[in-house]
C-alpha cells in the first residue's frame, strides 16, 4: 500500500509537471482541426492538472474493495457522479465557463470521492496505513511496475484504440462517419463497465484462488465470468444489429443519409465491441496466473488487429466500407488471443488446462475440507478429523507438526471471536511437492503471520515454529492464513 501510494505520487507529480506539453501533443495527436484541438488541449490539460487525486482515488478504491468494502467504493463513486454532474452545471451553464469547466468538474468530483475515502479510512483506524519498514523498497517498488506494466498498456490500449479508429473513419467518411463512430465509443463504453468489473473479480477474488492454489475454484469462475462478458458482448452487438436506426436517433440524426449511414456502421462497429468485452478480462486473468508478457502481448494485439483491418479495408475498398474493418479486427483480435494461449501452453512448465492456461489439478493431490463452529466442542472433533486425513495420507512426521499448527490457530480464532455462532473453514490440498493448509474466517482482521513478538501468545509462537512459511490477508470481509510445508521426496 505504501509503495504503491508513493509510486501514484510520483507519476501524478511528473504528469502536473509536464502537463502543459502532453496535453497539446495529445490533442493535436486526437485531432488535426485547430479550434478543437485547442478545446481539447485545454481539457487535458485541467485533467492532468488533477491526476494525482485522481490516480490516488483509483488506488484506493481497488484497496478498499480488496480489503471487504466495495460498498463504500460504490457509494464514493455515486458522490463523484453527482458532484461531478452539479459542478457540470454550476461551472457551465452558471459561471459560464467553456469545456475547461466541464473537466474542473471532473477533477472536484475525483477530489469529493478522495475525502471520502480518506476519511473512512481513519475513521477505521487498523485499516490501511503506511508502514516503513520496507527492507528494499527500491526491489518493492520495480516489481510494482513491472507486474503494472500489462495493465498500463490495457489503458493505454483503450485510449489507442480509439485514436486509430478515428483517424480511418475521419478520412473516409469525415463528421458524418465520426457521429456514428462516437455511437460505438458510447456502446463501448457501456460494454467496459462490464469487464472492468468481472477483471475486478478476476484481480482480488481469483488472485486469492491463485494463491489458495484453488484451481477448481479457479476454472469455475473463469467460465462463468467470461461468460457473463460474452453474453454482454452478445447483447451490445444485437442491440446495434437490430437498433441502428433508434440510435442513430437518439443520439441526434437529423438526415435519412445519416440514419443510413449508422445502420450500416454501428452492427459493424459492435462486432468489435464483442470482441473487446471478452478480450479485456481475459488479459487480466493472464496477468493473475503470472502470464505478464502475454497479457501485455494480447492488449498490443487488439491494437495490431485494429490498425492492420483498417489499413487493409482503407487500401482495397472504397471509403464506405471502411466499416468492414470492426468484423475483421474482431476476428483478428480472437485469433490472435488464441494464439497466445497455445503459446502459453506449450511454454508452461506445468500441465494446464486450455484455453485457460489455469494449471491442471496435480492427479495426486488430496484434499480436506471442514467447517469448524467457535466451540470448545467443535475444536476437538475437528482436530480428531484432521489427525484422521493425515493418518490416512501418511504424511509422517510431518502430521504433528500441521495438526499442532492447525489447532493452535484455531484455539486463538476461537478466543479472539468469543462467538459460539462464528465459524472458521479449514482446507488442506497436498499435490507430490507441498501441503497447504488455509484458514478463514469473517471475524474481526487479526494478522497471525506478522504480528509483534510481544503480541505473540505460545499459540502463534508453536505454529510460526512448527510452518516452513506462514502468510495472512484480509480480502472481501475475510481473514485468510496460509501455511505451507514442503513434502520430501
């Protein structure tokens, strides 16, 4: 949390820093006509101005959801919605101020979402704080960035995207091909809300799989999430397959010309945008497994696939079918994901399931799972289960040392809860080379692996003793411990 923090920091500074110049090279990049690229220029520039409270909310709305609160990050979220559309109107239409109101207006609902969120975070002491007892915060920091690296160029990516596919359809068919155009963007937009938030999912809850090695658990929401995005997809593109004419509408077509236009563009337009709603979490599931360089390579190919449909329909046919290219990029774009997971699979060091890449279950690994009621009761009868599984697996010598590990943790759960009514899961995988055991519960957050000495009861002190390595998190509301042992072979 602190390194990250320091690294928004420094980026925010360098951006306000060189504001001035990114803003104009970026809006003579977006667009060659001269009144709007001052326009622009000039929102970009209020923006970059603001990127550190901006960035700084971004990062802490993904630790707020990480840590069990994704109810404040939405109720935050609202508050910038609605300040940012008060301040629209009190800075536009009120005090008059032309489009560098509408982005300080963006800025102060950035600003409003900040307060909010700082001020729960102290209002919730234990939280989140800083902490600077890094022992190389310089290695910290470049594993930071270089695991941010294929999520830097996602973003960017979208950006591209958009900057390429202006550029064509602008030159074939100028404003009117721009207006249906910005009908895509709209629907994009849409289309990204959905898979942003199933990458979400994908970060913090398949992260904690990837960890706990869950792979079913893994393979389970992989499907379902991909499938949601697919159906989402699905549904953009037969909205703007049977609609166009609607939207073209709504969004203010005055001519038939124009309406014609649309129904010609936007079905094309939506092919992609299925595309792009399945390819985005995708690449973050890549990043989750640890597939950092293939996630990085299938965001440069949506941009590859993007440019080279445009380029090829641009030379070869007329201007009006420049739309033809969306199809085929959304074709490109697949293949070429497809691709990559071949590639990762004949690459991989481990057996994995395809096109998934999520490693295969080991065919001697064994499991054991329980729930575990803050009893004196159900202590006892969950250690009598638990010295059974590691009878059965023969596990040695090794089986006094996880049975006391395990039952000392659940002593001091029991007595750090106090609620006969609170319940503890307990799940042991063992493959051929480790044994995992994985502790969780939704009471109050207590750090079993990190905790000070002089803190430390006799309890902690055997299982710490007893584990070749012992970690904790505290993700969605629940207190996780995991303790591994290497098996001999």
């Amino acid at each position: 949390f602190t390194i990250s923090i320091f690294a928004v920091l420094t980026v925010g500074l360098l951006i306000l820093i060189f504001s001035k110049p990114l803003s104009g090279f970026t809006a003579h990049m977006i667009t060659s006509d001269k009144s709007l690229a001052s326009l622009c220029e000039k929102y970009v520039n209020i923006l970059m101005l603001g990127g550190i409270p901006i960035m700084c909310t971004d990062v802490l709305a993904a630790y707020l959801n990480v840590t069990g609160h994704p109810k404040v990050v939405t109720v935050g979220t609202c508050m910038s919605v609605f300040v940012n559309i008060s301040m629209d109107v009190l800075l536009v239409k009120v005090f008059r101020m032309d489009i560098g109101g509408s982005a300080l207006a963006t800025v102060l609902g950035n600003i409003a979402r900040l307060v909010f969120f700082v001020l729960f975070i102290l209002r919730k002491k234990d939280l989140l704080k800083f902490t600077f007892r890094i022992s190389n915060p310089f290695r910290d920091l470049g594993e930071i960035i270089s695991k941010s690296i294929a999520e830097t160029v996602a973003v960017f990516a979208v950006v591209a995207l958009q900057v390429i596919c202006s550029g064509f359809v602008q030159a074939s068919l100028g404003a009117q091909g721009m207006f249906v155009l910005s009908i895509g963007y709209s629907i994009l937009g849409l289309s990204l809300m959905v898979s942003d938030g199933m990458s979400t999912t994908f970060t913090a809850i398949g992260g904690t799989m990837m960890e706990q090695k869950d792979y079913q658990g893994l393979r389970f929401l992989f499907r379902r999430g991909i499938l949601i995005c697919f159906l989402a997809g699905l549904m953009f593109f037969f909205v703007g397959l049977l609609f166009p004419g609607p939207l073209a509408t709504l969004f203010g077509a005055d001519t038939e010309a124009l309406k014609a236009l649309s129904a010609r563009g936007i079905p094309s337009i939506t092919t992609f945008v299925l595309a792009l709603t399945v390819m985005t979490p995708v690449s973050t599931h890549l990043q989750v497994l640890g597939h950092f360089a293939l996630s990085t390579a299938a965001n440069i190919m949506q941009l590859v696939s993007i440019f080279v449909s445009c380029l090829l329909v641009s030379k070869l046919l007329t201007p009006e079918d420049i739309w033809y290219a969306f199809p085929l990029a959304c074709a490109l774009c697949l293949l070429s994901t497809f691709a990559l997971c071949i590639i990762g699979k004949l690459f991989s060091h481990t057996p994995v399931n395809f096109p998934s890449l999520i490693p295969a279950d080991d065919p001697e690994s064994r499991h054991f799972e329980l729930s575990v009621a803050c009893t004196e009761d159900a202590l006892h009868e969950a250690t009598e289960e638990l010295w059974m599984y590691l009878d059965d697996n023969r596990f040695g010598e090794l089986s006094s040392r996880v049975a006391h590990s395990v039952e000392e943790l659940l002593v001091n759960a029991i007595q750090h809860s106090g609620d006969a009514t609170h319940y503890i899961d307990i799940l042991i995988g063992a493959d051929s080379n480790e044994l995992t055991v994985l502790l969780k519960d939704d009471g109050a957050p207590f750090d079993t692996s990190s905790c000070p000495s002089a803190k430390k009861k006799n309890g902690l002190k055997i299982a710490h003793h007893y584990c070749d390595s012992i970690s904790y998190s505290y993700t969605f509301g629940q207190n996780m411990t995991l303790m591994t042992w290497q098996l001999k072979q």
